[in-house]
C-alpha cells in the first residue's frame, strides 16, 4: 500500500486513495484496487478471467511451469484445477517446499540455485538445433 500511496501522490487520477478500506492481503488489494482498476467485479472475476487456466490446454509448444506447492501467494490448487499436468507439452514441476521465489538449495554447485538449474535443464533438454 505504501507504493500504491507513492503512485498516487504521482498520478491521483489514475492511483485514487480515498474512501479505500484497510488492505492488509494481496487478495484484498485485488478485490479494491486491481479489479476495479481493469474493470473486474472483484479478485475472484479477475482471477477467472485472466488466469492461465482458461488457455493451459492449449500451449502446444515445449513450457516449463516451475511453482512450489507451499506458495502463499499463488495456490498449488490452481494448478492442479488447469490441469497443467495434464498438458503433454508442459513440463510441471512443483516441489513441497520453496515458497514464492525460495528456490535456493543448501547445496553447492549448480545446484545452488534449483530453479534456474531446472530452466537450464529445461533448455538443453530441447533439441532445436
């Protein structure tokens, strides 16, 4: 909210503050100002709306999906609910534990930073050439 208040001080127009009730999450912060922002009811017809769930079937090219199951902003269920598993041309990968962006591991090496080794792994996995 701090930085939202920063952007309203810049355009008030566009970042207007009052009559907003007390936001403490980031589901509130969508249902009172992402939502009416974009022209959304509230966060939930914002989220069924311009979720990747509503298009995941049809990714035909090679993805990765990379998400722990322990993310406290965006729900494992979600993915399981679009069935990106499901998806032959998607690769999912979602360990128990990680967080939000938490993907460092306590081994050294490549290993270090998990995520970006899966990308890389992900990467050479390709045969493009």
């Amino acid at each position: 909210m701090s930085r939202y208040a920063r952007k309203h001080k810049m355009l008030p127009q566009c970042y207007p503050i009052a009559g907003l009730p007390p936001v403490r999450t980031v589901r509130q912060f969508d249902d009172v100002i992402t939502a009416p922002q974009f022209g959304y009811r509230d966060a939930q017809d914002y989220y069924d709306h311009v979720g990747a769930k509503r298009v995941a079937a049809q990714v035909r090219v090679p993805m990765l999906v990379i998400t722990a199951q322990n993310d406290p902003f965006v729900p494992y269920a979600s993915f399981l609910a679009a069935k990106i598993g499901q998806n032959p041309s998607i690769q999912f990968v979602a360990p128990k534990h990680g967080g939000h962006c938490g993907f460092i591991s306590k081994h050294a090496g490549s290993e270090r930073f998990w995520a970006e080794q899966r990308i890389v792994d992900f990467c050479a996995s390709l045969s493009i050439l």
